[in-house]
C-alpha cells in the first residue's frame, strides 16, 4: 500500500482534469485569476459555456481557487 495520505476535496478532481482536458490545474486556476471577481457558480458558468468543462470539473476548480483567496 502506498504510505502517501490520499488527496481529499476538490485537488482529487485535479488529475482528472488535466487528463481529460490536456491543460495542467495552473491553466485553469488563472484563468479564474484574471476574472472579473463573481460569485461561485458565475465562475463555474464561466468555465462550462466559454471552455466546456464539465460541471464537476468546473465546480471542483472553483472551490479550490475560492478556498485560496
């Protein structure tokens, strides 16, 4: 078994993404960053209509550039 303590919250969506859509997390994070600040699912409906992720995916993200700041 693996000694390392497994990931927890919206970082365990992280490998997913970057597998799924070809972009590393940083991508994503700044492009939130360089955002107009909005509420939670504003930046989600950002990230599903302007670069169709998926709403998990988008919402993952969201919480964890949110839990940043």
């Amino acid at each position: 078994m693996s000694s390392e303590p497994k990931v927890k919250g919206p970082a365990s969506y992280f490998p997913s993404i970057e597998k799924t859509y070809g972009k590393p997390v940083a991508h994503w994070l700044a492009i939130l960053e360089g955002t107009e600040q909005c509420k939670h699912m504003e930046y989600v409906a950002l990230l599903k209509s302007a670069h169709q992720l998926g709403h998990g995916h988008a919402n993952a993200l969201v919480a964890y550039f949110l839990a940043q700041k």
